[in-house]
C-alpha cells in the first residue's frame, strides 16, 4: 500500500477542519469545539489542533554524536 495518497488525504482534511470548512474529528468522526485562541478541540476523543503551530514549519532538530557512516 501507498501512503502518499493516505497522506494527502489527511492534509486535505487538516486543511478543511483548519478552515472551518470541515467540523469532524479526523481521528474518531464526532464534531470538534474552535476554540476562542484559534485551537481546534475534540471532546469526545480529547484530540486537538493548534492552529498558531500549523503556521509554521516544525524546527529540525539533530540529537547525537553518531556520524552518518556509523562511526560513534
């Protein structure tokens, strides 16, 4: 199985729900609460998205010595 479409589909429902075009919880389908902060909330399955986070790219962070060859 591919994951590329699986992925696509999943940005495309994160971008609908962020949008306030979509008000289903990705994870188990209930409705999801916006938030005042701009945050979206789930009660029913307690998952949630913050909006503010998603403007941004995560920072890229390297953690440990080992060498890319395999050398420690």
């Amino acid at each position: 199985m591919n994951v590329t479409p699986l992925a696509r589909t999943l940005d495309h429902e994160l971008v609908a729900l962020v949008r306030g075009v979509s008000l289903e919880c990705p994870v188990c389908g209930e409705f999801v609460m916006h938030l005042p902060a701009g945050g979206i909330f789930c009660p029913e399955c307690g998952s949630g998205l913050c909006v503010e986070a998603t403007a941004e790219p995560a920072p890229r962070t390297i953690t440990g010595t080992a060498s890319a060859s395999g050398d420690r």
